[in-house]
C-alpha cells in the first residue's frame, strides 16, 4: 500500500490514482486478519472435539503448555531434564 502511494506521488498523479486498488489491498488486509482469527478460533474449537470424541486425558501442544522450540535439531528423550508424554491431538 505505502508503494503505491509513494509511486504515485513520485509520478505526480492525482490522488484518486489508484484509489480503488489501494481500497481492494486495504480491505484484502483486514480479511486476512480476520481469517486468522478464524483459525484461532477453529482450534479452540478442536479442544472441545478432541474431549467429545473420548480423547480429553491427552492434550496438544498450545493447549495447556508452551509450544517446544522449533529451530534446530529435534532433542532426544535423554536431553530431557523432566519425563515427557506422547500427545493425541485432534
């Protein structure tokens, strides 16, 4: 968006140059937010299915803990100061 502004104060155009795009990106934003939200929301609601369908004793990452690291090499059991659980996620 600031790219099409500042090309269009560059070429010296009028300021209604390109409004319609700049209003299409501009909204094409917003609905992108919107969407993720969604997905939030959608996952939250995956919790209540994983309990319905039996499998509420186990838990997924995001849910209740911190997600691990994902950069770099996976660890091993053995690096692990603290035992660890396999985990069902629905």
């Amino acid at each position: 968006m600031a790219t099409l502004m500042q090309q269009r104060v560059a070429a010296n155009l009028p300021l209604g140059t390109g409004a319609a795009a700049l209003q299409m990106v501009s909204q094409a934003s917003f609905e992108m937010v919107a969407v993720r939200q969604r997905f939030i929301e959608a996952h939250r609601a995956l919790v209540d299915v994983r309990t319905e369908i039996g499998l509420g004793q186990f838990y997924g990452y995001g849910d209740t803990a911190e997600c691990p690291p994902n950069e770099g090499a996976l660890r091993v059991g053995a690096d692990f100061d603290t035992p660890f659980h396999l985990a069902a996620v629905a």
